[in-house]
C-alpha cells in the first residue's frame, strides 16, 4: 500500500523529532525517570510535530522495553499504538469533534483501568476548537486526572486557551523549523527513497514549507511526480509549485542602483497593474533589503528570508553599501507605516518611497546622510573631484550645488547635461498664486509661506526646516490640497514631497573639508 512520504517518515522517536530539542529532551527525560505529568499542552504553528510528538509520548509511557525514555517501537504496546488499534490511546480533532458530550464521554471511562496498556493516553488536536461547555467538562477532570491518564492537548492558537486550562497543563512550545533542518531532512528522505534532489532545490523547497517539515515533506512528493524519475532541480520545483521566478525585486533594485526614477515608477505601475498589495510591496522591499544586508556579512544562503533568489540578492547586494541598504531599509519602513495609516493615496505614498530611494535629497533622515557620506568616501578614496561641476558620476549629496535662491547664476554656469537624467531643482515661480488658491485654508498657506518651494520635473518639493510644518504638510490630504492648489496656480499637475530645508554654504564647507583630509 502507497504511503505518503510525511506518514512513512513520521518521526518514531524522540530524538527523530528535528528543531524542537528543547521539548524533547524534557519529554524524554520525564519517560526515562517515570515523572509524567497528567496533563500536556502543545502549542505552535501546523506542521511542527505537535502529534507525532505526543503519540511518540504515549508510545512512550506505554513500552514494555523502554530505552533511555525512548519507546523501543517494536513491543505489542508500541505496535498497537503505532498502527492505531490502542484502544487505550484515543485521538480526537475538536476542529470535527467538539460537543460536549464527546468530552463528557471521555470523563465517564475515565475512572476505569486501562483495558491492554499500562496508561490511558487522550490526545485532543486543535483543542482551541473546544465550546465552552466543552472546555468546563474538560477542566473537571484536569482538577483530578486518576493516576493511569495522561492528556495531551495540542493547539495552533495559544491565545484561545482559556487561562483555568493553561494552569492546570505542563506547556511546551513548539517553535517553527528552521529551513535548513527541514532540507536535511528532505535531503536524508531522498537518500532513503532514491530520490535525485539536489541541494538548492531542497532549500526551495523547505523555504516554502515555512517551518512545517510535514509542509515540507507533502511539497517534496507533489515535486517527485513531477520529476517523473528525472533529477528533482530548482526549475523542477518552481515550475511545479507554481513559483513565478519572482524578478520584481532584482528590477526594482537595479533601477534604484541607477538612479532612474521613470523606471522605478513604470515597475510600480505594472505591479499596481496586477492588482498585488502595495504593503506586500514594501514588506518584499524591506526584506530583500535586509537579505543583502545580511549577504555581505557573509550570512549563508539558506537563512535568507525574502522570496527573491539568492543568487539575484548577491547580484544586488553588490551593488550597494551598507549605509544605504540602512537608508533604503528605512525608507521602505516609514513608506508601510504610513500605508496602514491612511487608507487613501496608498500609490502616491510608495511612489514617493521608490522616488526617495532614488536620490537621497528627497529624505533627510540619519540614514540618507549616512549613505551621502559614505558615497563622498568612496568618492574621494577613488580619487574624483568633488566640484559638482567636474563630477563624473551622481554620488547622493555630493550632487548638491549650492542652489539657494540668492546663488541662481552659479548653478546656471553649471549646466544641467552632466546629469540629463535629473532635472534641476527650480525655484517654484507661482507661490502668491499658490498661496491665493489656498485663502480658505490659512493654516496651510502660512506654512507654505513659510516653506521654500522648488520644482524638479512633476514634483513640487516643499523644503522647512520645521518639523511640524513637514509633519502637517507631508498629511496626505494636506498634500493634494497643496497640489490642487498648484494645478489651478499653473494649470499643471505636480506630485508634492515634503521635505526639509534645502542644504546652505555648510555643505560646499563640508565637502571642501573632505577634500583637504
Ligand atoms: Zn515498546
């Protein structure tokens, strides 16, 4: 008879039982010296050995040959527990299984011996799912358990436990397993199976599994009938799981290495396009920054945590140094924190993030000066000048010029076409007009009036040196009222961005300083 991979590899021991060693060793060393508690609770995600592990304990205080507190597995208790026909072991599923008489069932036979085994085991699954009636018959016979039972309760969903049952168990907690154990396992179980899977495809495939070796194990044979006897490869397991090679990441984050906004926004249009959250979006961005993070500091392929490949995340990382990975990271944050703030303008919200990421003087957070000082470092260890002028490439703050209003003529003996990517900041000319369209708000025009304006392309860039006019003004529905305004001052449509104050003579000061070291 076909057995499927999971139930022929159940663990039978618990030393078989991989990523839960903190469990084990106290289950096995409780069996070795005969100090078994009436009432266990099991609690953690699906997949992590909740009920294996507890029918290896009822094996267990059930052997007729023990060994070290492991069951031998091959005495008459261990056999009729193994093949189910204990009548002194019962399994229930309070997911299909939760009336109250069935556990009040189980409280009448209580009192009676044993029929075959030396202890009577009751393992209740998914015991969240209990009514409440349910729970209360339960608890009475938690208060006085007769000598010869032992309950086993295995939930996924601690919080619903009420507190008058948690108090009266021994609790253990099983934690997800890490990927790379899972694909020793699925590894060791090819070996067994004369499977030919190899080492990548294994990692795909426990990466999927999400810490359920059971998860884990079910994907591998979906993943051996596609094979159909052929190797078990990467493109094998993608194909068959139904993985679309994720490249948005690597698209994203090479357009961001060349500064090319139009790019990153078309990327976000298509991605819009397909109508996927914006927040899983930025959660993939923020992981894929943190997995090159990781990636240069030599961290291992097999704990990465986004769903890009690991060969794409060592292209990128090195691409970027580490100073602006914290800068990225931080931009993509504050970008999901204000997601789940408004409900609105979700779009504009991560297109100013994807703009931001592009070119650091849209940001003045720590991180951004970070980045343009190790971006200076490079630049000057590499020899090239840093007179905006005669600079070869676009390094963030190293491009500031002094562009303040009072020194237009300088930035115009500079022309633009050393960077013909990036239009120049400009001077807004329309700001009285501006400033009429918002008469009925007069909060928002005095800090307008307030503010420096400037223009670059379509954004209309709000420069203050105060947090609270940053704070009001960056308020989405704040914002689109500045660009209503705009519209109607200029017959235009801008994207606003609120920053702070545009950098004064201390920067040229601060790269001369540089320079001279
Ligand atoms: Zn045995």
């Amino acid at each position: 008879m076909y057995k499927a991979l999971y139930r022929k590899y159940r663990p039978q021991t618990f030393s078989d039982v991989i990523g839960q060693d903190h469990v084990r060793t106290v289950l096995k060393r409780q069996c070795e010296t005969g100090r078994i508690s009436h009432a266990y609770l099991f609690c953690g995600t699906r997949g992590t050995g909740k009920t294996t592990s507890a029918k290896i304990l009822a094996k267990a205080v059930n052997c007729l040959d023990p060994q070290n507190g492991e069951p031998c597995g091959k005495c008459a208790a261990c056999l009729s527990i193994e093949n189910g026909t204990a009548t002194d072991v019962l399994e229930l599923d309070a997911a299909s299984n939760n009336k109250v008489d069935d556990i009040r069932a189980i409280c009448d036979e209580l009192i009676y011996p044993p029929t075959a085994l030396k202890r009577r085991v009751y393992i209740i699954d998914e015991v969240h799912m209990l009514t409440a009636s349910a729970y209360n018959a339960l608890l009475k016979t938690l208060e006085e358990p007769p000598e010869h039972v032992v309950f086993v309760l295995a939930t996924t969903e601690l919080n619903k436990i009420p507190p008058t049952i948690l108090s009266r168990c021994q609790r253990f907690e099983f934690r997800r397993v890490p990927a790379q154990d899972i694909a020793k396992r699925l590894l060791y179980v090819s070996g067994c199976e004369q499977l030919r899977l190899d080492e990548d495809a294994a990692l795909l495939i426990a990466r999927l599994a999400d810490g359920a070796v059971r998860d884990g194990l079910s994907l591998l044979e979906s993943c051996v009938e596609a094979a159909n006897g052929g190797p078990i490869d990467r493109s094998v397991v993608a194909s068959q799981l139904g993985i679309a090679e994720d490249r948005t990441m690597l698209k994203l984050f090479k357009a961001v290495a060349g500064r090319d906004i139009p790019a990153c926004l078309s990327l976000l249009d298509e991605y819009y396009a397909s109508a996927k959250s914006l927040s899983v979006l930025l959660d993939d961005m923020l992981s894929t920054v943190r997995d090159m993070l990781y990636v240069k500091q030599g961290g291992k392929a097999e704990n990465l945590m986004s769903n890009t490949e690991p060969l794409d995340i060592k292209e990128l990382a090195a691409l970027f140094e580490n100073d602006r990975l914290a800068y990225f990271a931080s931009v993509a944050e504050e970008a999901r924190n204000r997601l789940v703030g408004y409900a609105m303008n979700k779009r504009l919200i991560t297109e100013l993030a994807l703009i931001k990421l592009c070119d650091a003087r849209f940001s003045d957070s720590p991180q951004a000066l970070a980045a343009r000082v190790t971006a200076l470092e490079k630049a000057l260890a590499s020899g090239v000048s840093l007179r905006p002028a005669a600079q070869p490439e676009r390094v963030p703050g190293a491009e500031h010029s002094p562009t303040r209003a009072e020194a237009p003529a300088k930035t115009q003996k500079e022309p633009a076409q050393a960077r013909p990517a990036e239009p120049e900041e400009k001077p807004f000319e329309y700001v009285s007009e501006l400033c009429e369209h918002l008469s009925h708000r007069s909060d928002i025009r005095k800090l307008i009036e307030t503010s420096d304006l400037f223009t670059q392309g379509g954004l209309l860039i709000i420069h203050s040196s105060s947090p609270f006019a940053q704070s009001v003004l960056s308020d989405v529905a704040n914002a689109e009222l500045v660009g209503a305004a705009a519209r109607a001052a200029t017959g235009r449509d801008y994207a606003v961005t609120v920053t702070g104050p545009r950098p004064k003579e201390s920067e040229p000061g601060f790269l001369n300083e540089l320079q001279e070291e």
